[in-house]
C-alpha cells in the first residue's frame, strides 16, 4: 500500500460530437439508455437536463452530444477515479495518502501522429506523448510524419513528471496531490501549459449508482 498513483484521462476519450454532430435529444436519450439500465437512465437523463438538449453544434453546454459526453466520461472515468481515491483516503488516512495520488485531464490535440478525428485527444492518443514516440496502438501502417518543437517540448514535459514519480514517488511540484475536501487534477495542454484545475464534476449521482450495483452483486 506504500504506493504512489498517477490516474486520469483524456478530454475527449469518448468522441461523441465528431461521431454523432447533430445527435437530437430523442437519440441522446437512446444512447443513455442502452449504456446504462432502463431503471437507471431516466433519473441520469433529469440530472443532466438530456431532455432539453440542443442538437446545434454551437449550443456549447447544452448540445445533446456534449452531454452525453461528459455523462460517459463521468460515469466511466472521473468519478471511477475518484472513488477509488476516496477509498485510499477512507482505508489509510489522509495524512498517510499524502502526496501519494495523483489525477490529469490530458488534451494532446494530436496532428501527428495521424488519427481518425484529427485535432482531438481521444482514446489512447497520449501514448505517443507520453513514450516519446510518433506512433500509437492504433497505428496500421507507418507514418511518415515529423514532430516540431512544440510537440516534442510538450511530450518532455509529460515524461519528466512520469520520470519523477518513478523516481520519487511524486510528480514535479506543479502537480497538486489528491485532496478529496478540494480535488484537483493538472490539465496537461500543449499550448496553456500545465495548469492544476478544480475536480468540480458531481458523482454524486453514479456513486448512488455504484453503491446500488454492489448490493446487488453482495445481496445486502
């Protein structure tokens, strides 16, 4: 358990918006409810207003694709990792996790190598950047491609912090640690520099979910 831990994701992990631009409210609901059950879908499609959704591609906040977006992202990324974080903190202590957790939101904008939504940090695009290579697990065929300065200075970045905590056990210091009282993650962006960001998303919502899941699993 004397472990230090790096979890995160990338911004567009699920690429809603480039798979399905005008999705309307009616589709949006659909996609909500063959990913999560029909018990279970109707309160998460209140909690993010999916019912008044906009299909505009620039309604921001409230495009249906964008939401349904985020509802993926939250119930698959941020607040799994934050309730295994709260767990640490539950099981040992904050004064022992100190320093020892740490969380990234990671967009890459990737132009090289070259994927199939170009200009987005989808699934498995920070591999490149975090290996300092010009390839990635999607990669089928060779790529004939160049990384200028910025890339390569934005991928020696993201390696001197994964050096450091195999090294140290923690980041460089810019990297905030896990404070479940005031949560934050470092957004790690090529052109606004690495910026520790307020984890202000609400689990509250699919940690009731989890917590139903496991009673069911245990019977209790």
């Amino acid at each position: 358990n004397n472990v230090s831990l790096i979890m995160g994701n990338n911004d567009y992990e699920q690429p809603i918006c480039f798979e399905h631009p005008l999705m309307t409210s009616s589709e949006a609901l659909t996609k909500i409810a063959a990913t999560f059950s029909p018990e279970r879908s109707p309160m998460i499609a209140d909690y993010y207003h999916l019912h008044n959704c906009s299909m505009r591609p620039t309604a921001n906040a409230t495009r249906c694709c964008d939401i349904v977006r985020r509802i993926l992202m939250d119930s698959i990324f941020d607040c799994d990792i934050r309730r295994l974080f709260n767990a640490f903190y539950a099981k040992y202590g904050a004064q022992y996790e100190q320093d020892k957790l740490f969380s990234y939101h990671l967009n890459c904008y990737p132009l090289c190598p070259i994927v199939q939504q170009e200009g987005i940090c989808r699934h498995s695009s920070e591999i490149p950047f975090v290996f300092g290579t010009v390839s990635d697990v999607a990669s089928q065929r060779e790529f004939h491609c160049t990384w200028n300065n910025q890339t390569r200075f934005f991928s020696n970045n993201i390696i001197s912090h994964w050096i450091s905590i195999a090294q140290t056990g923690r980041p460089l210091h810019t990297w905030p640690s896990y404070d479940p009282l005031a949560p934050k993650y470092l957004h790690l962006t090529p052109d606004q520099g690495f910026l520790p960001t307020d984890w202000n998303r609400n689990c509250s919502i699919f940690d009731e979910i989890e917590a139903e899941r496991a009673r069911e699993l245990f019977l209790f």
